[in-house]
C-alpha cells in the first residue's frame, strides 16, 4: 500500500508537502499508539479512520484554529512536521476550507479509511476538540458508520488520499474531490475501495480516468486499463441482456452473445416478412387512416409527392401547402414541426398513449403550441386526405 | 392498434414519430409508383424504406446509423448508375473466387457483419451499437406490424 502510495505522493505537485505526507503515514503506527490512550474517552461512534488520524487532524485543526490547545504533544509533534508545510495556516484563525466542504471532503480518504478498518482498535470514532463545531457525517463509507468528525479535522486527512491518488496535491480543491469520492465510495458497501472511473476533481482540468486498484489486485497500469475496459464491456453486456428477451437467465458470455445475434438476425427477418406483406397490400393502403401514426403536425403525407429525401426544406412543405386541394388546412411552418420534434421527442412518445383516433384530436399536445387551431384543423386533414385518395 | 404495447416504452403504438413519418412517406411514394413496378420490386423498396427510416431516425447520433445510410446511399447510386449505363456491351466477367466459408465460431464478428458499420468497431463500441440498433429495429418491426394491421383491419 505504500508502494502504491508513494507514486502518487511523489508525483504530488507539492514535492515537500507530498513527502511529508508519505513520512507521516508512515508514521502511522506510532500515532495508533498516541491515539489509542486518548482513543478511549472519546465517544465512540463507529470505526473509522478518522479515530486514526483524528488525533493527528485534530493536532492539525489546533494548529489551524487556535495553536495551543492541546492533545498529547507527542502526537502534536508526530504530525507537525506534516502541517508546518502548509502555506499559511500555521497559527492562521481562520480555517482555510470552509466547514461545509470539510464534510464532504473526509469521506474521500479511501486508503485512510482502509488502513482504519484494519486497525481494530478505531471502533469508536473521536472527534476531540471539534473547534469548528463537528460537521455532518462525512465519513459514511465503506467503514459502514457514520463518522461525525469534525469538519475541519477532515480536511487536512482528506488531502493525503486524494493527492495519492489524484496523483496531484490541491489543498483548496480538496472539497471537490471529497464530494465526488464520497459519493463513489458510499456505494461501496465494503472495505475495500474499488476502482473509480470518474473526474475526481471537478475543478482541476485532468482528462484522465483515476482507477484504484481493488484489494489484492495488480496496480499495474496495463491491468487497471484492462480492468476499467473490462467492466465497460461487462456493463454494455448487461445492457444487450435486458434487451434481449429471455437473456437474463443464461449465463456465460457467449451464449448470450448467441442469443443476441439470433434476435438480431429474427428482428431482420421479421423486417423482410413484414415489408413482403406491405408490398401485397400497398395498393389498398389508406394513408389517411395511417396518418394517426404521426404526430398531427405532419400534415397529410401527400405533401411528400416526389420527395424521397430526409430533408424537409421548408419549400416543399410550402409548396405543398399551396397545391394541397383543402383550402382550410392549417399548417404550422415546418421549421417549427422539426423543431419541436427534435427538441422533445420524449414529449411525443409520452402522447402517443393514446387511442389513435384520440389522438388525432389531442395529439397537439404534443407541441406545447398552438393547440387550438392545430385540434381544428387535424379532422379536417384527414377527411381531405381521404376525398384526395 | 391500441391494444399493442411495446414492451419497454409506456403503452403507446408509436413512440418514434421520426421514423413513423419517414416510413409512412415512402410508402405513399411507393404506392404512387406501385402501377409500374413488380412485387418484388415494390418489396426491396419496402425493405430499403424500412431501414432508411431508421437511420434517418437516429440521424448521424450513432454510428450504426451513419453507416446505414452510406450504404443506402451507395446502393442507390450503383442503382442509378446501373440504369443509364444499360447501353453498355456486356463485360466479361472474370469468375470470382469463390467465398471462403468464414467459420462463424467468431462472435464478435457474426455480429459484426449483421449490425451495419459493425467491421469498423472494436469491441466495446459493438455491443453499445448493436444495443441502439436493437432497439431501433424492434420500433421499425413494432412500427411495420401496426401499419400492415391498420390496412389488414380497415
């Protein structure tokens, strides 16, 4: 773990502040010891690694707010030479994160909360010295017990995990990274964090996908892209087997690939079928009856005489206009048509629940516009259509 | 008609009226044209129809789409071409060789050939397009079998 570490640490942006970093969870070990006396009059409230680096955080929220007040200075001095580094907060008042993020931020200390799993004797939660008032339960993750650390006391942590993995140091951002850390890590109900595939830091520009390596697992980076590529393709797989009728129950990846070839190959033939039987009754097609397929706004579909194209210039729809024989048919322009079909196409397929005949007459709602003139002019449309044919 | 629900979508006959609207319009153009061509003319048209209708209903959002309507295109102008250059003296034709039986024990690339544009994927984009593509073929089947009941019924 520290192996894996140390390259993120080391490819920190702050070289300083990232050694350090890696220096003080070494130093680990001996703040157990430190916290682990100190450990016992806290209330307990769920394992977690912050009542490992509570102390620590703590020593590191003194410092923040009110350099003075103190924990054991042992454990002070184990984890100052970590927060000396900080630019400015030294002995600054004001606590640079504000107390909302703080919250949001702690829960992103993945690897800090798999080494507090570990250490059994964090069963209760501290959160000591809490000057900023002890923030909402960050920490609900894979450690399965809301944590109700103090906000500020979080921040400092949450940075070190993030920086590993983030693979760059941003004290500032160190929130953004929380929120969206926390909300990957919440869905994992184990101890172990697991691969993200995300953005982390929504304020930093880095295009690349950070991927953790599970537990036990390679951390090279061929397998990690093997992995992230795999899952992808497991996803996907799942999404064709919802597809496909009656997929759901085989398992073994090639024969539901069989499935899904035989119904694509069923869905194309089906295709066949069915235009061999259009083209035996085409001639007796009444398109006026047809038009309550479409939305009322197409107009009647002799307005696409000669026109094979995709493309719907306004021109043919007005021309076709023109020559169409009913003189009461109200057409909407047909940029508007296109519009609105483009735009809101969940609107029109929530509207086609209705009995077609229905829908002829209430199909305007459709388009939220025009509703009116458009209701009067659908039963006219088809009426002509049907004297036209 | 009504009584028809698809399985995914809530309860409604047509839930893509894009495509709805293409197909409708080129089966009117057909029927217009239908005194002239045969049978089996008239059911390749059909059939160019229905799946033109549903890669313009996707438009160039996917690849499969895109695909299809390459080929469509490129169909089209062999067509074309293939009518005016009636004049044309028979050319010889060289005896191809004949097909390989590509043994079909590839999935991936069964599939490839039956989802257009499939040969140029990896992978991973090929079961995200055959997903879309299944989708869109069950509307264009849901869609054919509402037209030819409509017209069988009235």
């Amino acid at each position: 773990m520290e192996a894996e570490r140390s390259p993120g640490v080391g490819s920190g942006n702050s070289g300083t502040y990232t050694a350090e970093i890696a220096e003080s969870l070494r130093f680990e070990e001996e703040i157990q010891s430190l916290i682990h006396p100190s450990f016992d009059a806290s209330p307990a409230t769920g394992g977690s690694f912050t009542a490992l680096l509570g102390l620590p955080a703590n020593q590191a929220v003194e410092l923040l707010h009110e350099p003075g007040p103190g924990e054991p200075p042992a454990s002070a001095a184990a984890s100052s030479p970590v927060w000396q580094i900080r630019p400015g907060e030294q002995g600054a008042a004001p606590i640079r994160l504000p107390l909302g993020c703080c919250s949001s931020t702690f829960p992103s200390n993945a690897a800090l909360v798999d080494r507090a799993v570990r250490f059994p004797v964090f069963a209760a939660e501290e959160s000591p010295a809490s000057s900023s008032g002890g923030g909402g339960p960050p920490l609900r993750l894979k450690v399965e017990s809301p944590d109700s650390d103090s906000p500020p006391s979080l921040s400092i942590p949450s940075e070190k995990p993030q920086q590993r993995s983030a693979k760059r140091k941003e004290a500032g951002k160190s929130k953004t990274k929380g929120t969206t850390k926390k909300s990957k890590s919440t869905e994992k109900n184990n101890a172990v964090p697991k691969a993200e595939a995300e953005d982390i830091n929504g304020g930093d520009k880095l295009p690349y996908v950070h991927v953790r390596a599970r537990r036990g697992q390679a951390t090279d980076s061929h397998s990690l892209a093997e992995r992230a590529r795999r899952e992808k393709i497991n996803a996907r797989m799942k999404l064709l087997q919802e597809l496909v009728p009656g997929c759901n129950k085989i398992t073994g990846t090639a024969l539901v690939l069989d499935e899904i070839i035989n119904h694509v190959q069923s869905l194309q033939r089906q295709v066949e079928f069915l235009s061999m039987r259009l083209a035996a009754v085409n001639p007796r097609i009444d398109f006026g009856a047809l038009d309550s397929f479409l939305p009322a706004e197409c107009g009647p579909l002799q307005a696409a005489n000669g026109r094979t194209g995709v493309a719907l210039d306004p021109a043919p729809w007005s021309s076709s206009d023109a020559a169409s024989a009913a003189g009461g048919v109200r057409r909407l322009p047909p940029q508007q048509f296109w519009h609105v079909d483009l735009v809101c196409p969940q609107q029109t397929s929530a509207s086609w629940e209705r009995d077609p005949h229905v829908l002829l007459n209430s199909g305007i709602s459709l388009f939220g516009y025009d509703p009116a003139n458009s209701g009067n002019s659908v039963p006219v449309n088809s009426n002509q259509l049907k004297t036209e044919l | 008609m009504e009584s028809k629900s698809l399985s995914r979508d809530c309860n409604n006959p047509n839930p893509d009226p894009k495509m709805a609207f293409h197909f409708l319009r080129a089966l009117l153009h057909i029927q217009q044209s239908a005194a002239t061509t045969s049978f089996t003319g008239r059911r390749r048209r059909i059939k160019r129809a229905a799946y033109a209708s549903m890669a313009y209903s996707s438009g160039a959002r996917r690849a499969w789409s895109r695909a299809l309507i390459h080929t469509l295109r490129r169909r089209r102008q062999r067509q074309q071409r293939a009518r005016t250059a009636v004049a044309l003296p028979r050319r010889i034709r060289v005896a191809r060789p004949p097909r390989r039986e590509v043994a079909a024990a590839d999935q991936a690339q069964v599939l490839r050939k039956l989802v257009p544009g499939g040969t140029g994927m990896e992978y991973c984009m090929l079961l995200e397009e055959t997903a879309d593509y299944i989708r869109c073929l069950a509307t264009q089947v849901q869609l054919m079998r509402n037209v030819v009941d409509s017209v069988t019924n009235s």
